[in-house]
C-alpha cells in the first residue's frame, strides 16, 4: 500500500510533467502569495482563529 504523500507526488508529476520550468516557477510563487494571503487575512466573514 503506498502513503498518501506517495500518491500526492505521483498525480503532481503526472500533472506538471509537461510545465516548464517558468511556468512551474510562476505556479509556486502564486502558490505562496495565496497562502501567505490566507494566513494575514481572515476569512470573509468570518475571524481568523487563534
């Protein structure tokens, strides 16, 4: 049986096999704006917890 963290890395390299380096690059960046967003601004409306 493989982890899930395996089959995550699998469907990953079957999704991005085909981007290049500049498209995966702008990916990962978009990626971290998104999250770093999420994380200084609560939710519409709602309250960020902790």
């Amino acid at each position: 049986m493989i982890s899930i963290d395996t089959a995550r890395e699998r469907m990953a390299n079957a999704i991005f096999k085909d981007w290049s380096k500049d498209e995966l690059d702008a990916f990962v960046k978009s990626m971290r704006k998104f999250a770093d967003a999420l994380d200084a601004e609560p939710p519409i409306g709602g309250v960020k917890p902790g």
